[in-house]
C-alpha cells in the first residue's frame, strides 16, 4: 500500500480529530490524576484511531 491509495474524505478526517480529542482528554484525566479515566479514554482513542484506518 503506498500513499497514493490514501484517500482522505470528511469522515477520515473526523474519526481522527476525534481521536486526537480523545487523546487531550488522556492528558487532562493524567495531569489530574484520574488514571483509571484516562485508560479508559485512551481505549476509547486507540477504538477510534484504528477505525479512522480502517475506513480509508
């Protein structure tokens, strides 16, 4: 699979700015403490992540 098979559409692209979101909320739950939330939403991240791959 090389980078000309990408093919990048609204949706890719909001699956992983859902992830990224996801993943600053991983940082907020950890700067305060919260690791079992934080794991919790880090799952969440990877779930999200790896449905953004797969759909492109």
């Amino acid at each position: 699979m090389d980078i000309g098979d990408l093919h990048f559409t609204y949706g890719n692209v909001a699956v992983f700015a859902v992830a990224l979101f996801l993943l600053a909320g991983v940082y907020s739950f950890v700067k305060q403490g919260l690791k079992i939330a934080a794991l919790i939403v880090l799952v969440l991240a990877a779930l999200a992540f790896t449905g953004g791959v797969m759909w492109l």
